[in-house]
C-alpha cells in the first residue's frame, strides 16, 4: 500500500529524518511511536507532500509519489488528519464534512447528503449537522475530523495523535471506529499515538529516536521496555 524508503528530509541544513524506512500494508494499521520531537509528524506531512525530501522514495500503489502535489495525493487515495484536527470553526458540521468530498472527482461528489455509513460510525454528527464546528468539544471535533478525511473514501487514513487532549470514553469510540473502518473496507491505518491502549489496537508499530526508525515488530510483541523507551506513559 505505502512505502517509504530511505527517506531523508531536512528543515534548512537541519537533518530531521535520516534514512526512514516504513511499510503500511493492505487493511493493516500501522503505529509510529516516539518521544516528541523525533520527527513523527514531519514524516507524516513529507508523505502528503507538505513537505519534500532531499533523498528517498516515496510509493503508493505501486506508484511513486515524490513529484506529486499535496492535493494529488490526496485523490490518489490518502486522507489525513493533522494534529489539532484543523476542523473550520465557523461553518456547521455538515460545511466541514462536504469539504472533504474535494479528495474525490467532480462526478462522485454529491453534496445532498452524508453517507449513512460515515454518521453510524460517529453517531453524534447525526444531532450535530447544523452546529458550528467549534462550538464542538475537542473529542466531537477530532471525530468530525476523521469522518471529514472518510469523506474522500481514502485507500490509505492518516491520523497524527488522535486521542491528545480527549477524554477517555472518546478515546475509545474513536479506536472502535478505526478498527471498524478497517473491518468494513479494508482500507489501511498510519496512526501516529501515545496512548498505550490505542497503540496495541495496531497490527504492527515502528518507533522513531532522533529521526530515525530504531525498532519495528508486532503489536502483540510490543516490550515493556520498548514502551517505557519510546511512550510517554
């Protein structure tokens, strides 16, 4: 689905990713792991071409993307969700959900309704359709968030930290939605997260240290001493 290789990016002369190796395979959730600071995020935004690598390949379907614009990519098939979810305040929810039909060719974008499928995973939206996005709570704005970026019907969900800031029961709807989402469609999941539980939910992590990958493996072999290294628990 998504492969990174020897990615090497850099702020100025300041070397932030140094030789990022990473694979999202087909309907799998994969969890990047690491201290702030160690270049999560930077490798999430080089991905959707917000930012560009000095060296390195990126490939998508089997396609590579390094030349490709931001919103290219995203009709390619990869939504995203920044952290700090980026919702619009000042537009009602159902304006925020609409914005994310732009990933999808003009013939395929119907605006008369929110597909059902993206309502029943965050049932809330449904009593919430007409409210101003910011009059949301931080844990409602990052689900209208992510069903923003479903909206597009992505191959690949790209989701940088979010549970931070939300309290614990959205926390948990939010992880049964991933998964459900995976379940349902098949799509796959690059998830950048602290949260311990939300981590194990991923078939596989890779943990980042000083712009680089350090240690990969399963979920289900995730090591104590890997989570005190690499989670701020």
């Amino acid at each position: 689905m998504l492969n990174v290789s020897d990615l090497n990016v850099y702020y100025g002369e300041s070397h932030i990713l140094r030789n990022v190796d990473l694979n999202v395979p087909q309907g799998e959730m994969v969890c990047l792991i690491g201290r702030n600071g160690v270049g999560k995020t930077t490798l999430l935004k080089t991905i959707m071409g917000l930012l560009p690598p000095r060296t390195g390949k990126l490939r998508f379907l089997g396609q590579e993307i390094n030349s490709l614009a931001t919103d290219r990519r995203a009709r390619s098939g990869i939504g995203y969700v920044p952290q700090g979810r980026e919702i619009i305040p000042r537009v009602t929810v159902k304006e925020n959900l609409l914005l994310g039909l732009e990933a999808l060719p003009k013939g395929r974008r119907n605006k008369s309704n929110i597909p059902s499928e993206i309502l029943n995973l965050f049932p809330m939206l449904k009593e919430m359709l007409h409210r101003m996005g910011g009059d949301l709570s931080g844990g409602q704005q990052q689900q209208l968030a992510i069903a923003r970026a479903l909206m597009g019907r992505p191959k690949l969900l790209i989701l940088d930290e979010p549970t931070e800031g939300i309290q614990p029961s959205i926390i948990l709807e939010i992880e049964a939605a991933v998964k459900q989402i995976i379940a349902e469609t098949g799509i796959s999941v690059l998830l950048v997260e602290q949260h311990l539980h939300f981590v194990r939910q991923a078939d596989r992590y890779y943990a980042m240290q000083k712009g680089g990958i350090v240690a990969s493996g399963s979920t289900h072999e995730l090591s104590q001493a890997v989570i005190q290294e690499f989670l701020a628990v």
